[in-house]
C-alpha cells in the first residue's frame, strides 16, 4: 500500500509560509522572515543550533502561537483534523492504556472507541506495539513510549505530522531502529513531515529537505535537497552519498553557528 | 563452553532473588507483628504500673477497668460513636464536594480565583476553636453548627491539593489537546481531572483526620449545649464525673475511628491509583 510520491520539483504545494516572524518580550526575535514552502510528501528537517527558533517554527505552523508578522497559507484552507504532532517527550496520558493514549485524537473529536477501533489497531500495528495495547505507558521503555506517541499523531492519518526532537532523548540504536520504522510509517501512510533535529546525521538519513536555521535572529539560511532514493536502509548510512551529504549538511550548520557568534 | 552449560535442567533462580523473597515474608510477618508486640507489651505495662504503684482509679484507671467499661457502657457509646461518626463523615463529604467545585471554579476562572482563594486562607487559618462559639450563636441547630465546623477544617486541604492538581497538567499535553482542537470541558475531563487525581486524594487523607478532629472540637465547644452527645461529648461528660473508665474508653473509640477513617482514605487513594500512579508502585 506504499504510495509513490512524485519526484521533489513535481510536488504539490501543502502549505507555505510566508514572511513569518515572532518577536518576543524583551525584543528577542526567534524567527525573521522566515519562508518555507512545504508540499505534500515532503520529509523536511528543520536543522540549526539551539535557540535559533525551530520549536518556534512547529508553534506557528501548528496554530498554538500567532505570528507578530507574515502568515500561513494552507493549499484549500486548514482543519483541526490536518495535524499529528510529536514533541521531544512522549507526552503520553499516564492513566491511560495504550490503545485509550491513541484513541485520544478522535475522542477528542467526538469518535467512540469502536468506530475506530480498527483504525487505532492498525497504528499500534504499524509501530509494533499491538501485543501492548493494554499497557499502561510506565510498563513501556522509552522507544516504546515514543513509538506509541508516533501511533498517536498518525492514526488520523493528517496531512502533517510535525515532530521536535522526538528521538534526541533515546540511545543511539532505539534512534537508528526509530528513523528506520519512521521511513516506513511514511511509505505507509504518505504523509508529510517536519521534523526538528540538531543531528546532522538524522537529518539526512531521513529527510528529503533539510532546512538549515541560523540563530539571533532566527532565520533560514540554506536550503538542501537529499536525493536519496527511499527506501533506505542501514546501508545508506555507510554510503559514500550519504557521507556527501551528512558534509554538505553539516558545513552548513557550521556556517550557521558562525554566523550567530 | 561448559561454564554456560550449568543449571539448565532447573530454572535458575539466583540466590539473591531467594534473599529477597525471604527478607520480604519477614518484613510483611513484621508489619503486624511488630505494632502488636509492642501494643501488648505497653497494655501490660500499664496494668503493672496501676496495680503495683496503686495509682487510684480516678487518675488512671487500668486497662482491665477501661475494657470492663467499654462492654458496659457499650449501649451508650455506640450511639455516640454513630453521631460522631455521622458528623464526621457528613463533613468529609461535604468538605469533598465544595473543596472540588471550588477548586474547578478557581481554575476555571481567574478572577474567581483572585477575588475568593484569600477568604478561603483567612477561613483556614482561623482557629477553628475560635469560631465555634459564634457558629452556635448563629446557628440554631446545633448539628448544623457543628457540621459547618467540622466543614470548615475539612475543606480546606481538599481545596489547595486540587487546585494545584488542576494546575499540574503536562504543558506538552495541553498543547496536544488545543491542536487536537479540544474543548474546555473536553480538557477538563480528560485532562486536568486525571492529572488533579493524585493530588486530591492526598488531600482526602489529609481531611479525613481533619473531619474528626473538626467534630471533636465541636462537640467539645458545641454538644455541650444539650445536644445529642457525641463520642467527644461522652469523653467530656465523663471527665466532669471523675468516669475515668468511661473517659478512656471514650477516647479508644475515637482513636480507632481516626484510624479506621485514614485507613478507608488510604483504601480509596489505593484503588484508585495503583495501576498508573508512581506512588502506588511497588519498587523491585
Ligand atoms: N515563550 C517564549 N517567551 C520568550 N522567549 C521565547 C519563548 N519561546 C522561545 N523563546 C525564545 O525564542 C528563541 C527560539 O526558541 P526556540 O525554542 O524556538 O528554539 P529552538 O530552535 O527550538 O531551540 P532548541 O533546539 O534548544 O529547542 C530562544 O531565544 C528562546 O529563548
Ligand atoms: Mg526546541
């Protein structure tokens, strides 16, 4: 049911924003005209230093923060129903199961459990925690945890799925075997993602786009396309493209950080 | 390769984890034994010291004198028991249900918050000893005075605990439910109840011992103006009559309902928290 996704120039446009900024108390600017085109399929990470306003960004595009300028355009208008978030904690109910944790969106809307009872056994299928679905998220580990929060942001499968940070917290191997089951939830599913990171390394083996922010004032400062072909496996992270790429990336966040100080 | 081989036909069990399970059956014998033995020993103390230092009855009485008057007063300390208990709970009860809505109110509404959560201090830090003279001035029935009384203490603890448990939730979950487009009683239902849980139950067993000394005192200050006595009133009485029997028996039973009352609390809290709750967890 993998659903193929046109090639990056032939997308179409999902939302853009244009000439957005926040400024806060205390004249601290956090974003400065900041424009950003995302289309439908796009695995885009947004990459800089801390502080330079991407957690900021995901504020705005998700409507709980108002920009001081600029706006958000959504192709055909925005619903509640278009967004998942995933924050840097899992973020679960602790009184509630795992399947009740999931079901959380369309509760939220007025959906009964067993209208959807197949649509939350899928997600949790699709993270491979079904056997879990009665526990409680103390019972879980922490990859656990996150991959539950995943199952939660995507049950409804909305058009976005905007995630900060999500994996910065876990070990290295839980974070390699999460970006991998994260690939394939998107072939799945086809949505389109924006994804916080301040690893180099995790931004290219994902994404498609990576967005590289720079600091005071938080601002974009380049733009660079990962050409990969997906699926990618583990033996992309020991390519020669990859390598490419991860220098490409990375010389960029160095230029971002330099241009800060 | 032969070192690996070892203990496989028996399931392993290490000879830490048979320490443990040993040293947890004694702790859990301990936990009664323990309080028992030491009841025991202080109640035969006690009936040593009356009889050999001859203190006269009046001053102390024995503990064989005290469970003598406890079965032949029974008929009467019973019902008092029941009245103190009624009081008690009917307060608990009430002091849940204001202290709950209040608490809602607060968090619901800022300026409800601002404009009354000082008044609720003042009512708190106010003896209660102190009011409950003017209570029985202003109020005719003498079971409602002393019901407002026992409310008074009671509430109190209810309140704040909840409050601040509706003011706990997860900042991350409450994003979560705003761009899920959630609304304010959706949030509160599912979001800051749960969360308030925790914190009103430790309240609960907090005013549960409050509840009874609230009606203690008012029965001291109160159910001495000729209303139906209570166990606190039963004790004062006795004390005017050098009862003494009477007087400690008196003050078993209301002994025995403190503890009966925060053992129910800690019931409820129990039930109610162990499958999630970290303080309902049992540690390896
Ligand atoms: N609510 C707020 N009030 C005032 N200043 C804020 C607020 N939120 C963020 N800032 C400031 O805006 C800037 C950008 O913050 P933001 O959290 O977006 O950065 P970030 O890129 O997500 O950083 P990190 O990688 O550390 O999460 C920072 O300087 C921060 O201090
Ligand atoms: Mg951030």
């Amino acid at each position: 049911m993998s659903l193929s996704r046109p090639p990056l120039g032939e997308r179409s446009t999902l939302l853009q924003m244009n000439h957005v900024e926040k400024t806060f108390r205390g004249n601290i600017v956090a974003l400065k005209d900041m424009n950003l085109t995302v289309n439908e399929g796009d695995f885009i990470s947004l990459l800089g230093p801390s502080g330079c306003g991407k957690s900021t960004a995901l504020r705005i595009i998700s409507g709980l923060m108002q920009p001081t300028a600029g706006q958000i355009r959504w192709t055909g208008g925005q619903s509640k129903d278009d967004l998942g978030v995933v924050f840097q904690e899992p973020t679960l109910m602790p009184w509630a199961r795992v399947v009740d944790n999931v079901w959380l969106p369309f509760r939220l809307r007025g959906i009964s459990y067993n209208e959807v009872k197949d649509e939350v056994l899928q997600a949790l299928k699709l993270v491979g925690l079904e056997k879990f679905q009665r526990a409680f998220p103390r019972e879980l580990s922490g990859g656990m945890k996150m991959r539950v929060a995943i199952a939660r942001a995507m049950v409804t499968k909305p058009r976005l799925i905007l995630m900060d940070e999500p994996f910065a917290a876990l070990d290295e191997i839980t974070r390699h075997k999460l970006n991998q089951d994260l690939l394939a939830l998107r072939e799945a599913i086809g949505c389109t993602v924006i994804f916080v990171t301040h690893s180099v390394f995790e931004s290219v083996f994902l994404s498609d786009r990576i967005v590289v922010m720079a600091a005071r004032p938080g601002r974009v400062i380049r733009q660079l396309e990962v050409d990969a072909a997906y699926p990618r496996t583990e033996e992309f992270r020991t390519s020669a493209e990859y390598a490419a790429h991860c220098r490409e990336a990375s010389d960029a966040l160095h230029q971002a950080i330099g241009e800060a100080a | 390769m032969s070192i690996t081989d070892t203990g496989t036909e028996t399931p392993l069990v290490d000879q830490e984890e048979l320490d443990r399970a040993r040293r947890e059956k004694i702790m859990r014998m301990a936990r009664w034994l323990l309080p028992s033995l030491v009841l025991i020993l202080s109640v035969l103390a006690w009936h040593l010291y009356v009889t050999i230092a001859e203190v006269p009855h009046y001053i102390l009485p024995g503990p064989g004198l005290v469970a003598q008057k406890m079965v032949e007063d029974w008929p009467l300390l019973w019902p008092a028991m029941v009245i103190t208990g009624r009081l008690t709970l009917l307060a608990l009860l009430m002091a849940v249900a204001g202290g709950v809505v209040l608490a809602v109110a607060f968090t619901q509404s800022k300026w409800a918050e601002m404009s009354f959560f000082p008044y609720a201090v003042i009512l708190q830090v106010t003896p209660v000893v102190a009011i409950a003279p003017l209570l029985q001035i202003y109020i005719d029935n003498a079971f409602m005075a002393a019901l407002l009384c026992a409310w008074i203490v009671a509430f109190f603890p209810i309140l704040s605990n909840t409050t601040i448990g509706l003011k706990s939730a997860d900042h991350n979950l409450e994003d979560l439910f705003s761009i899920y487009g959630a609304t304010r009683w959706q949030k509160l239902r599912y979001l800051y109840a749960p969360t308030a849980l925790p914190f009103f139950l430790g309240g609960l067993k907090i005013a549960g011992g409050l509840a009874l000394i609230g009606a203690v005192v008012a029965e001291f200050v109160i159910g001495r103006a000729g209303t139906g006595l209570g166990l606190a009133s039963t004790l004062l009485e006795a004390s005017y009559r050098f009862n003494f029997g009477r007087l400690y028996a008196a003050l078993i039973l209301i002994s025995v309902m403190g503890v009966v009352i925060f053992a129910l609390m800690s019931t409820i809290s129990y039930l109610a928290l162990f499958r999630w709750h970290e303080s309902a967890l049992k540690r390896e």
